[in-house]
C-alpha cells in the first residue's frame, strides 16, 4: 500500500500541512521541532489509530485548538482511497471520528492502511521490560487478526476478575467461570504469539540482510490450564494476583553471543530492533498480501556509517518514509535520486506555494 498525500490540519505542531510522498523513498529533512516525527505520528494514526508516543489524545492537537484533522490519500488494496480521522475536544471529551471517501465508519472497519516505524527509542524493545514487549506482539496480532483481538479483551477481562476474587477472598465456587475462560483465551493468545515468534526467526534465517546480526527471538511462554489455575489459587491469594498467564509472558532477543538485553551495546541492540521491525513489516505483508509503509525516523543520528549505507542500499519492498535533520551526504543523495522525492519540505515558518 502506498500513501500518495497527506494533509494535515491542527495536528501537533502543524497548524496546516500538505504533503506527497514518492511511491518509492521520501526524505524529510529539517531541523529539530519542525515537526517530522509529529508528520509520521500522523500517518501512524491512520494506520493504528493510536499514537506512538502521545499519552491522551489531545495532546495531537495544537495547543491553540479545539480539533485536528488528518487526511489521506492512499492506494490500498481495495483501491484508492481517501482516509481521515478527525478529533475533536466537546465539553471536555475527546471524539473521534474515522472517515472513508468521505463517510464516517467504525474504527474496526478503518484498516487500510498497514505501517511500521523504526525509531531511536525503539531500543527500548531490547532493554525494556516486558510489557513494551507484548503490547508491540500484541499491536501486530491484534491489527490483523480479529480472533486474537477478541481473545485478548475476554482474557484481560477475565483476568481482572479473578484479580478481584483474589482480593476479596471469594468462595471457591466463583473462580470457576473465569478460571475456565483464562484457560481458553490464554490457548489462543499464547498460540498466536508462538506462531509470530515462528515466522519472525523463520525470516531472520530465511530472508533477512546479511548486514544484520543473526538474530533468535525466544518465546518464554507462562502457559496455564485449568488445573494449575486452580491448584495455584491459594498461593495467588497470597500475593494478591495470577501469577502465571500470558500477562507474564517474555520475548528474549538473542544473537550468537547471547540475550541482548544483558550484553550487547547500544548500536548492537539497535540492530536488532531494526532486524526486529524488518520481520515484523514482512509478517504484515504475509498477512496482508501487500507491504506496509515503513517509517524510519531519525535512525541516522546513531547508526555507524556502514550501516547507515546498507539501509539506504537496501531493496525496501515497500514504501518508505524517511525523516533526518541533517545537510544529506553525497551518498544518501544518490538514494534520493533513484527513487524519493521530498515533494514539499513543509515547516512551520516556511511553506511552499
Ligand atoms: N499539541 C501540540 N501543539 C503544538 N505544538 C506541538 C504539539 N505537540 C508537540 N508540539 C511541538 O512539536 C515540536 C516537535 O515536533 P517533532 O515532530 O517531534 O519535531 P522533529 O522535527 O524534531 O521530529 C515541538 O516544538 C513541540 O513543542
Ligand atoms: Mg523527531
């Protein structure tokens, strides 16, 4: 899928904004604050419908406003098609509203657009705890996969319950029904992850760059069943919550060397997260029959050099959106050549006719 034009009204920093992308390699260059990552929030929007470093979403909403907009043109597989979101702050609630060719849909059918981003911050996937672990495994098995969306609200709903049983030293017989449910979802939702956990080393061995680390994902499943749910009930009350489930899940990134959240540095890690999202973006275009946009921004300011030319050598299957602030060096200009055009170079002080 391809995004051909953005526009923006009120988003972040972007009082207005228009913007085109090349179906290939688009550069965003400009100095700090002017608003590249907030442009590539707003495609991420389109794609998640969530924002990837806001915590509430008014804060995608200039400070001076009541509402933004995002518009988009884009070719999906079922067309081309014009996207938008719209937020608005009404008496002091957010709404939002999800437009397709014009006309308001639900945010479930609001899914043409698929997208991954790499970011400085992503290292945080290695180091991190394991919760940014799973939500990420979670974001990517959700968004294209209704049974496992479904399982994961039931059993988080279950869970809570149990929770609340725990604490409040219910009688044995309540723990049945919600017991049985957790044994059942944490099935699906355990077996879904094994299977991305599957396909990302498949590609890792299979297909990824050999510029990349040879990379392992190991899955640390904290499986349950009914049985130990019930035997552990005691223990559980204890301390106060379940103990074992999918909510206690890990990924391990490993290369030859071992578990990179332990020993590798910080380029090395960064490596990794980008071997990470490679997989993630080729499991998308596994699913969804076409590639994701991919989104790299600011990855320059810490990568060695080698490395930044291998990803700007690389054969990107999809689209790709780039973001850096510096003067472009006579070899990412070659790259820019052959494919990107940055059609506009919007900041907030400059605009083009
Ligand atoms: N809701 C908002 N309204 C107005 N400006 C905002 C809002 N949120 C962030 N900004 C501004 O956006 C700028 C950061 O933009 P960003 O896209 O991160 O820049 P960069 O080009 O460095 O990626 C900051 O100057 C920040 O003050
Ligand atoms: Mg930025």
């Amino acid at each position: 899928m391809i995004i051909k034009t953005l526009g923006l009204q009120n988003f972040r920093s972007w009082r207005a904004g228009h913007f085109r992308f090349s179906p290939q390699k688009t550069l965003l260059v400009g100095p700090n604050a002017s608003g590249k990552t907030n442009l590539l929030e707003a495609i991420w929007v389109l794609a998640w419908q969530k924002s990837f470093r806001a915590k509430s979403w008014p804060q995608l909403i200039h400070w001076q406003a009541d509402g933004a907009q995002i518009q988009a043109e884009v070719i999906a597989k079922t067309g081309p098609q014009r996207l938008g979101v719209s937020l608005w702050q009404k008496e002091g609630k957010l709404v939002k509203s999800y437009l397709v060719n014009g006309a308001p849909v639900k945010r479930r059918q609001f899914h043409h657009l698929a997208a991954v981003i790499f970011r400085p911050e992503d290292i945080r996937f290695v180091r991190g705890s394991p919760a940014r672990r799973r939500r990420l495994f979670d974001r990517i098995l959700a968004g294209t996969d209704w049974q496992y969306h479904r399982a994961l609200a039931r059993y988080q709903r279950a869970l809570r319950q149990r929770n609340q049983l725990l604490l409040n030293n219910a009688p044995a017989g309540q723990f049945l029904f919600w017991e049985k449910e957790l044994a059942i979802q944490a099935a699906i939702l355990q077996k879904q992850r094994y299977r991305l956990v599957t396909f990302i080393n498949h590609y890792w061995q299979t297909k990824a760059p050999t510029w990349l680390p040879k990379l392992r994902l190991r899955y640390q499943a904290s499986v349950i069943n009914l049985a130990q749910l019930q035997a552990q009930r005691l223990h559980d009350r204890q301390q106060g919550h379940t103990r074992f489930g999918p909510q206690r899940d890990d990924f391990a990134l490993f290369d030859q060397e071992g578990d990179l959240a332990l020993w590798a540095s910080r380029g090395q890690q960064r490596l990794a997260v980008l071997g990470l999202k490679l997989a993630l973006a080729a499991y998308l275009a596994e699913v969804n029959g076409e590639w994701p946009l991919i989104l790299l921004d600011d990855i320059f300011s810490e990568l060695d050099e080698d490395h930044q030319e291998y990803l700007r050598q690389f054969p990107w299957p999809g689209q790709t959106i780039w973001t850096a602030t510096t003067a472009i060096s006579d070899s990412w200009e070659k790259v820019v050549e052959i494919g990107a055009r940055l059609e506009e170079l919007g900041t907030r002080k400059k605009q083009k006719p």
